[in-house]
C-alpha cells in the first residue's frame, strides 16, 4: 500500500471533536474517526506532522481487531477506501482512505483500562513512591522493566485536559459500574494476553498497554485504537532486560530529542527537524513491519 501528502487536520461536515490526533465526525448512529498525522508529547501538539502516522495507527488498530478473537466486539465497521467512503464524503475520499474508521456508536465508559506486563513507566514511578501501583501492593525488590508473574489491570480517570491519574479497581466500580467494570477488566487482560503471545512470536514484548471500551445495545464493546505505539508501549525482545530502559516503539525518539532542547514544555512548540521526524515515523514502520509482517510505504 503507497499513501502520499501528510494531513495534519480535517474540516469536514460534521467534525464533532477534535483531540490530539484525531478529528470525530458524527455520522448519525455511527461515528467516522480520523487518525491525522499529528503528533504530540507532553500534552503538546507539535506543529510539524509526522507523514503517514496516522495510516500506521489505523491499519495497526484494523490488524489486531480482525486477527485477535479476545477483541470481539468491537465498534469498528471499515476502514475508509477508495471502494467505501461514507455518503457524502466521497469528494474527500483521498483525505480520509487508509487512515479514518467508522464505527458504531456507544456510550463510553469513564475509565481507561490499562494493562502492565511490565513495571515500566508511571507504574515504575508509583511503586517507588509507594511499593503499589494503582492501589495494588507489590513485592519489594522490583526492578526496572522486569516483567510481572501475571498482568496486572491498572485503571485510571480519563481527563480532558492534562494526565490521567491512577485509580484503583474499587474507584474505578464508583465512576463506570461494578457489572461493567468487571468485565472491562476481564476482557482487557484476555486482549493482552493473546496480543502478547502473539507479539512475542514476532520477536515483540507488549510492555503495557491501554484500552477503551463503550456500551452499545447493552454489550461492552472495544473502541478507540487498539494495541498502536500511540497506546502502547512495545519492545523488540532482543533488546529487553530486567533492570535497564528498553528502547520502545514510540514517540519516545521525538521526547528525548525535545528533552535535550531548552523547552518548558508548554505551547508554543519548538520546530521540530525533518530528520527527527522521519526516524520517528520509522520506528511506527517498524513495529508496524515487525507485528503484522506487512508493509507500507509514503510518497515523500
């Protein structure tokens, strides 16, 4: 598959929100769910797009959910093509192929679902803190990175503005429901357990992992986008080691490239090189390449 020109925003009939990434359209009973090319890091969106990251997160969403059977249901309908567009988006077909889902709409729960196989990350940085990671007590004596016996479910708020912050299974009953709650647990440590299996075999460590899910028609379905380097955190296998910080498949490459500027960290944004744009984007390929065993290519 070959995509050209970068989309950095869209402007369409109906744009019901706008995030950091992607642009919503509301379709009525459905949702159309954009994936532009922007990136962010430290709560800022950057100025300068990163060329077909938004290809990469949506066709990586499509692969897991048509090959992960722990992911039924889900809320995605099609991806956006040349051959299916939706009424009245036709003339925008170019803009959205590849990169855009439409979904069936769902009320959505209050909490994000996220998954540890490793303490890495805000865990990492809760258990020395405290000794727990969202209220769950662990061993003493962790190291960096090293992998949990089993997975552990960490949920935390969704906030509009700044950080989610970490709750604890029982906060997370008060804000989404027990009966929905338990089964947002349940099936988010099934997904990662077969994402991660299947990760492995492809020389992958699924490190850790977030998920959203919505009712619809009084089923839990799995929405947003689902095992991407946007939600999760991926490493190569040959590269892990219990007690060191593994490189990962992120926009970890644009932070630490910004970590070295004299930035505050706030808007506006510093110009970002096309160089460390272009090996950001790589490190989406790759762990695209390396997970699907597929391949796509951009005009420059």
């Amino acid at each position: 598959m070959t995509q050209d020109s970068a989309v950095y925003t869209t402007d369409l009939a109906g744009l019901s929100h706008r995030g950091k990434v992607r642009d919503m359209y509301d379709l009525g009973d459905r949702l159309m769910i954009v994936a532009s090319d922007r990136i962010s890091a430290y709560d800022v969106v950057m100025d300068q797009p990163v060329p077909g990251k938004g290809i990469i997160l949506t066709e990586m969403s499509r692969f897991w959910l048509e090959t992960l059977a722990a992911c039924e249901p889900h809320h995605l309908e099609y991806v956006v093509s040349d051959e299916r567009v939706p009424a009245g988006y036709e003339p925008h077909a170019a803009q959205l192929r590849g990169r855009t889902m439409v979904c069936a709409k769902a009320e959505v729960l209050p909490v994000e679902c996220i998954v540890r196989g490793y303490i890495v990350g805000g865990g990492w940085r809760e258990y020395q803190e405290s000794g727990r990671v969202s209220g769950i007590k662990l061993d003493p004596g962790l190291r960096h990175a090293q992998k949990f016996p089993e997975p552990l479910f960490t949920p935390s708020t969704k906030a509009d503005a700044g950080h989610d912050e970490p709750i604890s299974f029982e906060q997370a009953c008060e804000l989404a429901g027990r009966e929905w709650m338990t089964e947002a647990r349940d099936r988010s440590l099934a997904i990662y357990r077969e994402a991660s299996a299947y990760a492995e075999s492809r020389g992958v460590l699924l490190a850790d992992t977030k998920f959203e899910f919505g009712i619809r028609d009084g089923k839990l379905l799995l929405i947003d986008e689902v095992l991407t380097p946007d939600s999760s955190r991926f490493w190569r296998a040959d590269e892990w080691a219990a007690g060191t910080n593994p490189p990962s498949f992120d926009k970890q490459f644009l932070r630490d490239y910004l970590a070295s500027l004299e930035w505050n960290k706030k808007p506006p944004p510093p110009t970002i090189p096309q160089n460390i744009l272009s090996q950001t984007r790589e490190r989406y390929l790759e762990a695209y390449r390396m997970l699907t065993g597929r391949s796509l290519t951009f005009k420059e």
